[in-house]
C-alpha cells in the first residue's frame, strides 16, 4: 500500500458521467476508496464528502470517490446521493491496485489518500476513519497541511 512520500500513481478511469479522468496528484487530492455503493458506512462517507465539498472546492482540494462498482452504479448512487464529486468506477481493480490496495475479495476496504506535488503526503487507516465525520477530519487536515502550511 502507498505511505506518504511514495510517488503519487497514474491512473485513469471513468467516472459516473462517462467521463474519463486522469488526476496528476499536483494539486492538493483526496482519494477515499470505499467497499460498495447503496451501503451504510459508504453511504455515510459519501454524504460526508459531498456537505464539506464546498470546502474543500473553496481551499482548491479535489475530492474523488472510488470503488470497484460500475458506471451505471456509480451514476445511480451519485443521482440518488446528490453527490456532485466524482466516482470513479474501478471495476477491475486498476486503480486500486495502483494504490497498492487489496481487490481479491471484489471490493476494497475503506482507506483515503490525500496527495499533493506528485505524493502521497498523508494516508487513513479503514480501521480508524469512522466514515461519520471521516470528511470533516480529512479536510482540516488538509487545509492546515496546504492551507496554514502545516
């Protein structure tokens, strides 16, 4: 798995619009991984990112969502969600295999990523990011790190 310093990966993949994404990491980037769509702690993360996206918009942070669900379902879950960042559908795992993360049991755990200059700069353990308030702690995070200059 990816640890802060490590290069951020080049990835590609399409999000819920059809369209496709390929993020260089330069900017300050959160990207949260989650098991499934339509699920509760997903559910919960999900809605978290989306009520502090104007934050993170306002501090110049970009916020990607991705699992190994479809397009189709990533365009469900985002219609129904109000979800207004991008997910990236990751059905084969590329992505994130790229972040060095477990596929082999069809989804990947809860694990989030913030990068920036080409990095890795900090990462979240599944088992400590409560997807309640998971967002809101990334972002203070993040803004003190890029925003106050750590």
């Amino acid at each position: 798995m990816l640890e802060p310093g490590d290069p951020a990966p080049e990835i590609s993949a399409t999000n819920q619009h059809g369209e496709e994404r390929s993020p260089t990491f330069e900017e300050p980037t959160v990207v949260y991984f989650y098991p499934k769509d339509f699920t509760g702690g997903c559910t919960t993360e999900a809605s978290d990112f989306q009520a502090a996206l104007p934050e993170f918009r306002e501090s110049g942070i970009a916020v990607y969502g991705v699992s190994m669900d479809d397009v189709d379902t990533h365009a469900e879950f985002a219609d129904e969600e109000g979800l207004l960042f991008d997910l990236l559908a990751d059905p084969d795992g590329a992505v994130a295999t790229a972040f060095g993360l477990d596929t082999s049991e069809g989804h990947t755990d809860r694990r989030t990523f913030v990068l920036a200059g080409g990095e890795v700069v900090a990462t979240y353990d599944p088992e400590l990011a409560d997807p309640s308030g998971h967002a809101r702690t990334v972002l203070n995070d993040t803004r003190n790190e890029f925003i106050t200059g750590g």
